[in-house]
C-alpha cells in the first residue's frame, strides 16, 4: 500500500486554482484593455469631445478629451482581468469586477464612436431616451415568456402572438374607430390584449391538451399569425382607408417630469411604455411573492411533484400562458398603436425572438430579462444614432451595424463569465399527463 | 392481536382493485390501520405497495373498492381531498423542488399568505415548531437541491405533517438511508407515535420491520398473500410469504481464484461537484475472478470514486488502468467498450432513461453494434428478441418489453440496469448499491448473478452502504476513509465490528495489515 503515502504535492497547490470560465472571460477583458490603453487610445482624435444631456442652448453637457476616457477604460478592464486570477475567495470580486468591466462598455462606445466621428458633440439623453422606448416590446415579450416557460410551456410563438394582436387591434381601430377616435384606439388596445390572451389560449392547447411538440406549436402560432395579418390589412384594413391615423399621446407625470434631464428621459412617454414597467414590476411581484407565483413556478420546475400537493397543473399552466399572451397583446398595441399608428405585414420584425434572447440572458427572472430588453433596445438605438454620427476610420466608413453588434459582444462575455450558466425550469417543454 | 379488535380503525381499505393497461397492480386488497399503530407493508418489487399507497392518497382512483377513514366512507378524487381527511404521504421518489428552499417546498400547495402574499416568516415559524415537537432539523431556508438525501426525507415528513397528516405513509423511507439515519429516522417515527400519528410504512429490510412493526400484511402479485403478527414471524416467515418460496439469505460462494488485475488504481484523486477532494490519493488493484467491496460511512468519496473510474468524472490526479489499458482520460462509452459494466448508485439519472421502453433501455450500451444495428438502421428483430430474453432471464415483471421504464416498479428498474449490465462481453465490473430498494428474492438474485460473473473471471469492484452485502460477497474488502482506503481485509476473516470501527475512525496502521 505504498501508494497511499502520496500526499499534497507542489502539483495539487497548482491545480488547486484552477482555469475556469471566470479565468478565460477575465483573460478577455485583459487583453481587451491592454488593446484599448495601447493601440485605441494613441490613435484616437485629441480634440474634444461633448456628450450633451439636454438640447442646445445652453445645455448642460460633459466634455472630455478621447485618448484619456479611453485609457481610464482600459484601466477598468485590465482591473477586472486582474481580479479574476485572484484566489478562490475573492471569486466574488472577480464577479463584481467583470460586471463593472462590462457596464464601461457602454460609454466606450459611445467615445470611440464619436472620437471616429466628424461631429464633436451628441445628446446622450435622447440616445437612453430612445433605447427605453425600444425596449418596452422587447421587455413585454420577455414577461409573456416568462409566463409561459415558467409554468413549463416553451413558448416561442412570442412574435405571433404579439404581430397577430398589432394586426387585429389596428383592424379594429381603423374599420370602427376610422382611426381617430381616443375612444375606439383604448377599445382597440383591449382587443390586441384579449387577442394575445387568444392566441396563446390556441397554443396552451396545442401543447397541453394536444401534448403537440412545443416548439411545433409555437411555430404553427407565428406562422398563422403572419397569414392572418397580411389577409387582415390587405382585404380589411387597406380598403377602409383608414391606414393611418393617431396613436397614443406623450404625457407626463406631474412634478417628476421637471426634473432636469431626468424627468425628459424617464417622466414623460406614452401609456404603453409605462405600462411595461408595471408588468414588468407586477411580474416579479406575483411570481415570488404570492402563492399563485409559487404554483407556477412549481409547474414548470416538477409537474408531478406539485401534483402530489394537489396543485391542478394542467389548470395552472393554462392561467399562466394565457396571462402571457394578454401581455404580449399589450405588446402588439404597442406597434400599431403606439409607436406609430398603422399596420405593416411583419412589423413585429423579430421582437418576439429578441424578447425570448433577453429572457434567457436574464435566467428566466422578470429583473434580468428586464436588464437584457434594456441592452437589446440600447443597441437598437445606438444603431440608428451611429448611421447619423457617420462614424469613420482615414475616409472609411465604418458600418453602424458594428458597433451595433458590440454590446451583444461583450453581453455573450458577460453571460459566460461573470453571470454563470442560466438554467431554465427543469421540467419545460416535457409534455405532462396527470395520474389517473 | 390483531382479528377480533373492536375499535373502528382510523384507516380502512377493504377491496381495492386497481389496473393499468396488462397490468392488474392490485387485486382485491384489504388494510386495516388502527390508531397510533405502525402497520408495515411487505412485497416483492412490483407487488403493488405503492399503487395501493397512491390509491390510498388519491392520487390514483380505483377500479372498485372502498375506503373508510375513521369509519366514514370517502371517495377521493384527489390529492386535495386525502390531504384534508389528514393523510399525508411521502413518496418513494421524493416529489421535491430542488430550486425551492425548505420552506417552499413545505407550503407549496396549502400556502400561508399575508394578504395577498406569501408569508415565509410564519411558515419558517411553523417550522421549526415541528422539527421541534418531532425531532427533525433542518433548516427551512436552504435550497432543497444541496441537501443530503436524509434531510429531504425530513423535508418530506414535514410536508405532511405541516398539513396536519394524521395518517403517515412512508414508502420506503429508508432504502436510501445510510445506517446512521436509518437509526435517527426510525427516532422520528417513534415520536410521531408517540404523538398518535397512525403509519403505514413500507419496506424490503425486513430486520426493521419486526422492530417496528405493530402489524403486518403482504402483497404478492398485487393480492394479500397473508398476513403477520411481528411478535410470532420470522424473517425467514416473512421472506417465504413475500416471494412464495425459500429464500437463501447468506449466499452460497466457492473460493476465488482471482487472475490478473482488471483495474488498477493508482494514486487516485477527484474533486466533488463542489470542489471538495473527496478523492484523495486512493490506490487499489481489482484482479480477474475476485469482488473487491468498498466499505465506508457515505460521503467518504464512494460517489466520486466510481464517477471516475467509469469515467463519467475528470481525475485531478492518478491513473486509472482497465484490463492494462490506460483509461485515465477515456470517455465513458471507450471504458465500457473495454469490457467494463457499471451499476450506478443513482438509478434514474445515469442508469436508465425513463421515457424509453424496455428493450430501449437494454441495449443503451451496444445499441450501434450489431446485431441491434445494421449499420444505420436498427434491427427491432433482434433488438426485441434480446429484451425477451432478458426480460425474462432477469425476471423483470412487466406487461411487456415495450413498456416505458418510468412505468416500472423500483426494484423492475433496478433489474433492468443489472440485465443490460451484466451482460455481454464484460471484464470488469463496477457495482454501486446494486440492491438498494430490491426485495429479498431479487437481491437473492442479483447477488448470485454477481457470483457467477466472478466465477467466469470477471473482476467485480462493489461500493455498497450495506455492511451485510459487503460482507457476504467480498473476496477483498477495503475501508474508505476521507478519500483513502485505510484497511483492507480478506473478506472470509473480517467481521461487522472491525469494519464499523475502522469505518467510523479511519486508520490505526497497525491493524491495516491483512491480505493484500
Ligand atoms: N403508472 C403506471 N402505469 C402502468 N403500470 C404501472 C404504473 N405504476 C405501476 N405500474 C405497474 O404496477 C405494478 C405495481 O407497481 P408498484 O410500483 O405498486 O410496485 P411496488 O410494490 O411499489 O414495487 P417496488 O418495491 O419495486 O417499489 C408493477 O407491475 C408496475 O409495473
Ligand atoms: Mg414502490
């Protein structure tokens, strides 16, 4: 039994921190910020720079010179690279460091963008303004999948659900409100919920009762919702001429809404926009903290187990998609009516798909799917911005849709990093038959 | 005692009858439990013991038959309705949430609100008063999945106590039990007697039931085969009754006539899911023709120490070597194409798919070769004919071998896994709790399929919990402590008290010379 001597080596003391995925995304930040100090920073326009947070004159603004934001950047980076090759019990920091690293990010962007850019200065808070705006399908998407999947029904007819409820909720508005009246475009709104809410009744027994593959169903939901509409607008909606008409109004909130800078950006929008922070809110209230939350969740984690507790799955799960259909209508009025006032064939344009993206970024919780609307409206925004900037590199320009891409970059070395594995609800997707 | 008893019992079950579809699971069943008592249900895997218990708690309904508590007739049409007559069961597979804390998993169903939200704070409170008055910690906010096997029991026994359960059934509570909770949990039981609490309690270890039970009936086939006075069977009675025949309960086995090592382990070391070393420079030879038992208190790195030898966890140090090959860094499927098959501990996660059918199941490690494929195609002839076969060699009980496994009794599982392992071209043998939750009649089988294999030079490394499987298979036996293997002991000479105190102690080196 010689071997059984063999103890503690040099080799163990190595081993014993070992390379895992916390290392390598620290690695990247590392490299990223000896990059940015070294080749970004020196090529990089000295003159200033100006990001403006409220409309000229007399704004107030941030001017800054591009090679020294650029440079404190880096620094960022290389810190939190630093940090994640400490020892095993600042993992934490390590964490923090990451999720720092990765909100910098964002104004790096921005500088780099405009330090490429002939126009010394932009306004910042029309760019958040905007990505807020961008984000409340994104988000309201991101809850009717949260719904759903939570009660343990894959739901990838998101984007369906939510174009067949733009499309009928304008019908509505436009053949019996003539696209006009306040009164019809509210009674409108209802009806795009109650068609989410119809819609995804349709997938709920598909999957449930039909015990139809998931994902089958919810491709059957967009694929009928994109013929209904496109049949809707061009035999409906078209010949009552009323195409067009008003959406829903900006308003503010009183008092908040004279808050300088802020109250532009965060107290003054349109109904829906708010009303996608209730849900969002109410979302995370009901599913943690009160006993429905808790049966859902149930659902989605061990059907069998919540059954021997006498909780009614099949009745939980049924509640469950369809109250995130009913949001996913909401989202649908947002396009027709809010956003703009009219309806277009496939105007959703891959909202229900990004929406479940951000779900997923944010580990099924309505906070994280909120965070990940939030950066998907942000790039979306930034894109349209940086076409305007005309960002350039010795006479070339560069296209918009890079650094558009960015952000997605550095979330999927996030996501790999600092924020760990996401793990969906253990038992979605598996068909469920209740003991007899 | 039990016949001419004039109290109106608290459980009455008179005729259930039950089926599924070519199953008859019970057949005119009749159980009587009375107040405060503890009646024990007996059967052979199969037998029909949970049907009957699912049925009791309304999670099945009944083809015909009656059930009366406390003398009032009632028809459940489900869980909710047992649940309020005061019947509280915890299941043969624990129907917990692992995301969900302690507290969760307990109000999950009945919760207590505070308006219109949860109140967590009074059902910790709660609790807490419970694991008081009975005896059983654990801590209300931690997360289900990272407790122990034994403190989700308890969370089990709170679930149905924290919904005011009456009648206790408890389906075998205890097959995953290492010894020392089997002692603390049957301290539990005790005091929920002691509290008037009436218990159904279902078991294959039939030394727990004479020290238990108040009464005791047995399924057989879905029937009553009979019924027992604990004061007056035996388990060789008890046995007899179950399986309908003699039981052998030490196996017969000549002497070894151990060859060659088959797997040689080297300075071996592994970490745990957590990172924790359980793993710690282990070293041992398995030769051709012998069993070499590990034995050991759980969570000495029994786990780990199979996980890499069949590969299915990475080494952080160490050689592993199967038949002179070295599979230190093989996949698992290049260690069983070795020759090696593996009886994993956890039946469900790694040893069979539920969904799958039988014959599915049977070939999950040779389903690419021939005769099961043909090429790219699968030979459903030859794919059915080897789980006839089998099925019947094994003495699987089921309807047929189309059936999906998740369908199967526990202990037909288990036979399921010991079939498609045990055949074929092995070498070497890798075995973790073979027998757990498998009625005397199959572990009778199992362990004499185990004996011929090492007979025709297969070399057999056995983890069992069992001291007494342990002792009557080994040619070899090692102690595992802390990741090492602190003693070894011919297993003609060692006896239960050597092994339970090097177990408990770990290494005194004088007393570790012995065959080696
Ligand atoms: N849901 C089901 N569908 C079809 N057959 C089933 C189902 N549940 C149990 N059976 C069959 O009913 C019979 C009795 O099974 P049961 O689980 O009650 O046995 P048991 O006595 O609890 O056995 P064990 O000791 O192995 O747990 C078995 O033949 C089993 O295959
Ligand atoms: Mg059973």
């Amino acid at each position: 039994m010689s071997a059984q001597s063999i103890d503690l080596t040099a080799g163990d003391l190595v081993e014993a921190r070992r390379f895992g995925r916390r290392q390598i995304t620290g690695m990247v930040f590392g490299v990223a910020g000896i990059a940015l100090i070294a080749l970004v920073a020196p090529n990089i326009t000295g003159d200033t720079r100006t990001f403006a947070f409220e409309p000229p004159p007399d704004a107030l603004d941030f001017s800054f010179d591009p090679p020294t934001m650029v440079t404190i950047i880096g620094l960022i980076y290389l810190l939190a690279g630093g940090l994640s090759f400490l020892p095993q019990q600042f993992d934490r920091w390590a964490g923090r460091g990451q999720l720092l690293a990765a909100a910098a990010t964002i104004p790096l962007i921005l500088v780099v963008a405009l330090g490429l850019s002939a126009t010394p200065a932009t306004n910042v808070t029309n760019l958040f303004d905007e990505s807020l705006v961008l984000a409340t399908p994104i988000a309201l998407g991101a809850m009717t999948g949260l719904w759903s999947e939570r009660s343990g029904i894959i739901n990838i007819g998101i984007e369906g659900t939510m174009l067949g409820s733009a499309g009928v909720g304008f019908m509505i508005f436009a053949t019996l409100g003539e696209a006009s009246s306040t009164t019809w475009l509210w009674i409108a709104i209802l009806v795009a919920v109650l068609t989410g809410g119809a819609l995804a009744l349709l997938l709920a027994v598909l999957s449930i009762r039909y015990q139809i593959n998931q994902i089958v169903a919810g491709v059957v939901i967009n694929l009928f919702a994109l013929g209904l509409t496109g049949f809707l607008r061009s035999e409906v909606i078209v010949p009552s001429g009323n195409s067009k008409g008003i959406s829903t109004s900006e308003f503010g909130i009183p008092l908040l809404e004279q808050i300088p800078i802020l109250g532009d950006t965060f107290f003054t929008g349109k109904p829906i926009h708010y009303m996608m922070y209730a849900v969002v809110f109410l979302t995370w209230l009901v599913m943690f903290r009160t006993a429905w939350g808790l049966r859902v969740r149930s659902c989605g984690e061990d059907p069998h187990a919540a059954e021997t507790l006498g909780i009614d799955v099949i009745k939980t799960r049924y509640r469950s998609v369809v109250l995130g259909g009913f949001i996913a209508g909401l989202a649908g009025a947002w396009f027709s009516m809010e956003s703009q006032s009219g309806f277009e064939d496939n105007m959703t344009n891959a909202a229900g798909f990004i929406a479940l993206a951000a779900m997923i970024f944010g580990k099924w919780t309505p906070g994280g799917a909120f965070a990940g609307a939030l950066l998907f409206g942000f790039a979306r925004a930034l894109g349209s911005r940086l076409q305007f900037l005309e960002v350039e590199i010795s006479g070339f320009g560069i296209p918009s849709e890079f650094f558009q891409s960015l952000p997605f970059a550095v979330t999927l070395v996030v996501v790999a990093g600092a924020l760990g594995r996401s793990i969906a609800p253990a038992a979605e997707g598996q068909p469920y038959r209740p003991s007899k | 005692m039990a016949g001419d008893d004039e109290r109106i019992p608290v459980l009455d079950v008179r005729g259930v009858t039950k089926t599924f579809p070519g199953v008859i699971a019970n057949e005119d069943v009749d159980l009587v439990l009375h107040e405060g008592e503890i009646h024990c249900l007996l059967g052979e895997n199969g037998a029909g013991k949970s049907t009957l218990m699912n049925v009791v708690f309304g999670l099945y309904q009944p083809d015909k038959g009656s059930i009366r508590v406390r003398g009032e007739q009632v028809q459940f049409t489900g869980v909710g309705d047992a649940i309020d007559h005061g019947i509280g069961m915890v299941h043969q597979h624990f129907q917990l949430i692992p995301v969900f804390t302690v507290a969760e998993n307990v109000i999950l169903g009945n919760e207590l609100t505070n308006g219109p939200f949860l109140d967590i704070n009074e059902a910790r409170r709660r609790i807490i008063e419970l694991e008081d008055k009975y005896g059983l910690a654990v801590d209300p906010d931690a997360k289900v999945g990272d407790l122990s096997v034994g403190e989700q029991q308890r969370v089990e026994v709170i679930k149905a106590l924290f919904r005011e359960a009456e009648i206790l059934i408890l389906d075998e509570p205890t097959a995953v039990l290492t010894p020392g909770e089997v002692d603390e949990f049957f301290g539990v039981v005790r005091s929920l007697v002691d509290q008037g609490k009436s218990i159904i309690f279902i078991t294959h270890k039939l030394r727990e039931v004479l020290a238990v039970a108040d009464r005791i009936t047995v399924l057989r086939n879905g029937k009553v085969a009979g019924t027992a006075d604990p004061s007056t069977a035996t388990q060789k009675s008890l046995a007899n009754l179950m399986v309908g025949r003699e039981v052998v309960f030490q196996v017969a086995k000549g002497d070894a006539h151990p060859g060659d090592p088959v797997i040689k382990i080297t300075g071996l070391r592994v970490e745990d899911v957590r990172g924790a070393r359980t793993v710690n420079g282990l070293s041992v030879e398995v030769r051709a023709g012998e069993i070499f038992g590990v034995a050991g208190v759980e969570g000495n790195g029994q786990r780990e120490l199979v996980e890499a030898v069949t590969g299915m966890r990475p080494k952080i140090g160490g050689t592993v070597e199967i038949l002179g090959q070295d599979a230190t860094k093989m996949s698992p499927r290049q260690i069983t194409e070795l020759g090696t098959g593996h009886i994993p501990e956890d039946r469900n996660k790694h040893g069979v798919v539920g969904a799958y059918s039988i014959a599915d199941n049977l070939i999950l490690n040779r389903y690419f070769k021939p005769p099961f494929a043909r090429r790219w195609l699968r030979n459903e002839a030859a794919i059915a004919s080897e789980a006839e076969e089998l099925v019947a060699q094994f003495d699987v009980r089921t309807p047929g071998i189309h059936v999906a496994v998740d369908n199967l009794s526990g202990g037909n599982q288990q036979k399921v896994i010991v079939a498609r392992e045990l055949t074929g071209d092995v070498k070497a043998l890798v075995v973790a709790q073979p027998t757990r939750g498998l009625d005397v009649g199959s572990i009778e089988f199992i362990h004499n399929a185990i004996i011929a294999l090492r007979d025709k030079g297969v070399g057999v490394l056995l983890v069992s919990a069992e001291l007494d499987e342990i002792l009557s298979l080994s040619d070899r036996i090692g102690v595992l402590y802390r990741g090492r293997l602190v003693g070894t002991f011919d297993g003609a000479d060692a006896t239960r008290e050597e092994l339970g105190y090097l177990m408990a102690t770990g290494a005194a080196p004088e007393s570790e010379e012995a065959a080696s």
